[in-house]
C-alpha cells in the first residue's frame, strides 16, 4: 500500500444502523423512480441530495475532516447494497471518494484542511481526470501538459470519459509537468483543478449504460492553475499518487461487480418461480436451476473475494493482488450472471420493462474500469511470481 490511509473501525451494532439507514433510503427514494430515471439518463439531482444527508460523500473520510470515517469493509457493503439497487449512483460519490483519498494520502496539511471538510459534505464534488483520447491503460503517454508560469501552472490538453465530469466541479487532473522525463512516469504531476475560464466541458459522452452519472469530455485551454493546487507540493510523483488509491478503486469496483451479480440472481430467483411453463414454474426444470445456482455461488465467491480484500486494506496489509482477484472475479460474476438472467427471464429479459436488461448494460463497464481485465490479469500473474520467487 501507498502512504499510511487512516485506520477506522466500527461496531457490528453502528454498522447495522448505517445499513438499514441506507436500505431505507434505497427503498424510499431510489427504487421507485430507477427505471424511469435510467431510461431517461437523467441525472438524480435529488437522489444525489438524500447522499449527501447521508454522509456518502464523506463515507471514508476520516471523522477528523468531517468524514463518516468508516472501515473499508463496511464501505464495500455499501457499495454494494448502493449497485444492487443502481449501480450508477455507486459513481457519483466512488470516483468522487477517490480523489479526496489522493489528498488524504498525498495532500500537503493546508490542501487538506482547506478541501477534504468541503469533499466529506458532499458540497463540492468531482472525481478523477486520468483518461485521454488518445491513452487510458498506458496512463504514462497523457499529453496534456501543465508549464510553470509565475505562481501558477498553465494546462492544456483534453481528458475523456470523466464521471461526474459535468456536475462536479473539481478533479484530481493527471498532467505532465515535464513531458521529457525518462522515466515517463517522472514527469507527471496531479492536481486539485476547480473549474474555471480555460476548463470546460466540451461534451456530454453517450453511454451503452451507466446512465444517470455524467462522463464528460473535459477540455483544458491555457486554464491558469494556483501552484498550490498541486497535490503534495512536489512535480513528478502525479502517477504515484493518481494510482496510490488503486486498491481502494479496485474493492470498489468489486463491490459494484458483487451488486449487479446480486441484484441478477435475485431478479432470476423471483422469476423463475412466476414463470410457468408446461405445468410447472421453470425453477423446477434442471437447466434454469444450474443457471441459478452457478449465478448463487457466483455471487457468494465475488462476496467473500471483496471482503477478504477489503479486511487486508482495513490492515493495512499489501492487498493489490488480491484487490485485483477480487475486481477481476466479482465483474466477471456480474457479466456471467447478467447474462444468465436474460436467459432465465426469456423474451422478457430483452424488455425494458424488466431490470436485467440495465444490469446487462451496465456490468461491461465493470470490466474495463479501475484497470481493466486484461491489466488485472498481467498484474495477478506478476504479483504470483514475485511473492514465490525459487
Ligand atoms: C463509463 C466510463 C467511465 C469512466 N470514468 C473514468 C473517470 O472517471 N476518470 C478517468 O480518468 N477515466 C475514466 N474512464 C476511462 C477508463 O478508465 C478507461 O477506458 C480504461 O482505463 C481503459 O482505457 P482505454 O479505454 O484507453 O483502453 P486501452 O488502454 O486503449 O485498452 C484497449 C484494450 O487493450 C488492452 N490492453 C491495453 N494495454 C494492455 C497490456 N499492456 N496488456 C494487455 N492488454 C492491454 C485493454 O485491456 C483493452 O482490452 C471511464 C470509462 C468509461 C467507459
């Protein structure tokens, strides 16, 4: 793990208060106006109100910044309780968190004290600004530069793919400070950038699914920057620190992955006991029971991989690998079971009267996010060889 991420802990009892709260809220004010909402992609101002009463914004902050300050493990069940009801809104505040932890972890005390209390409310949000037209994986090869000008920096350049890119206000910007540093990585730098004259949003990006939360094209022109806006006051550690919170990121990602697979197995459960064919509910033919149970223990390992990750992270243990299994297997379990739940639902799961047909939208994303599959893999495969080396 990066720099130390304050410890937190909480009672089972304060642990299921913060549950049922959020389970009330999901039912009161989510559930009934998701389909309508997602269809539309219509941004849930007013949901995104009930989150900030609720402390979401500031879930892992710690309580000294005004945060809720809770353990990783808890935050991953909220997570997941959030992405089985919509995993949309699981973004509006998950990116959001993750630039405030690259402040937590990296920021110098004033950047701290001046922001963090303002993130942890929920009144000024944002999230991450990595991604390029031109690189996402290869984050190294970002071209959007920021030059010394005085006591500011000047940016240009354009990010893409940004969520909460037209609602929230300010983002952890990946630049390169000196685009000739060899190593690449060197020369890149992150900072805290409010919007302003020379930062604006160029479009609004349609999206397969993960309706509602805004990804933006964000374009940079000559936009003046105050150098104390750099996070932790030192150029050339912007990589570091942008992928310090990757763990974090990952058991995120998980959670979500652990939502949607759940919310597909439930929705299949429930049908296939509705659904009747020659006498007798399809639950009780053998081919839709070894979909169920294969989606059911899909979900169960997802569960247990996230937790284990999300416990090594409360420990602060190194837990990238397993971070990385558990995002790896969990999104994986939300495509298979999004999937099967089509299947199980028949010509209704292909109707947007039904839920499955958004989980199967949305789990893809699952698998390109917060390093995609194919990195997981790469990265799994070296952490195997270093941790048993002959
Ligand atoms: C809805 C949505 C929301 C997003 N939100 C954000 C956000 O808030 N902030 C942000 O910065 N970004 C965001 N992203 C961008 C996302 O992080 C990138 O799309 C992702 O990192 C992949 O980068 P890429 O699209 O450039 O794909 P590429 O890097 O071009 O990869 C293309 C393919 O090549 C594979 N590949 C690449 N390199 C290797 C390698 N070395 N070995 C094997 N295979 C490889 C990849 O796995 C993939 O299959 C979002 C994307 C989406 C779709």
């Amino acid at each position: 793990m990066d720099s130390a991420f304050p410890k937190a802990t909480i009672t089972p009892e304060d642990e299921r208060q913060i549950m049922d709260a959020i389970e009330k809220f999901l039912a009161r004010d989510v559930r009934p106006y998701v389909m309508a909402l997602e269809h539309d992609d219509e941004y849930p101002a007013d949901i995104v109100e009930g989150m900030k009463e609720l402390g979401l914004f500031g879930a892992i902050i710690p309580a000294e910044y005004g945060g809720l300050g809770l353990p990783t493990t808890t935050y991953a069940k909220i997570v997941e309780l959030v992405s089985e009801t919509w995993m949309s809104l699981s973004g509006i505040f998950n990116s959001h968190l993750i630039m405030s932890s690259a402040v937590i972890r990296h920021g110098t005390e004033d950047q701290k004290r001046t922001w963090v209390p303002k993130f942890a409310t929920g009144e000024i949000r944002g999230g991450l600004a990595l991604t390029e037209p031109n690189c996402g994986t290869d984050l190294q090869a970002i071209r959007t530069t920021a030059k010394r000008d005085g006591d500011a920096y000047v940016v240009n350049g354009t990010k893409t793919w940004i969520s909460n890119g037209i609602h929230g206000t300010v983002f952890a910007l990946l630049v390169k400070t000196d685009p000739a540093a060899k190593p690449r990585h060197a020369g890149t730098s992150l900072f805290l950038a409010q919007k302003g004259p020379g930062f604006a949003v160029s479009r609004k990006l349609e999206k397969l699914g993960y309706k509602g939360i805004d990804s933006a094209e964000l374009v940079f022109d000559n936009y003046r920057i105050p150098a104390d806006r750099l996070i932790g006051g030192v150029e050339g550690l912007g990589l570091r620190h942008a992928l310090g919170g990757l763990e974090l990121g990952r058991i995120n990602v998980a959670a979500r992955g652990v939502g949607v697979a759940s919310a597909a197995l439930k929705e299949s459960v429930k049908y296939a006991q509705q659904r009747e064919t020659f006498g007798k509910p399809i639950a009780e033919h053998q081919s839709i029971q070894i979909k169920l149970a294969d989606m059911a223990t899909n979900v169960e390992a997802a569960r247990h991989l996230t937790r284990a990750a999300a416990e090594a992270f409360d420990r602060g243990d190194r837990c990238d690998m397993e971070a990385g299994m558990a995002k790896l297997f969990a999104t994986e379990a939300a495509v298979t079971n999004s999937m099967e739940a089509m299947r199980v639902h028949g010509g209704y799961g292909y109707s947007k009267e039904f839920p499955v047909e958004r989980f199967y939208r949305d789990a893809p994303l699952l698998v390109i996010g917060e390093g995609t599959n194919e990195l997981q893999r790469i990265l799994i495969a070296r952490q195997l060889v270093q941790r048993n080396p002959i």
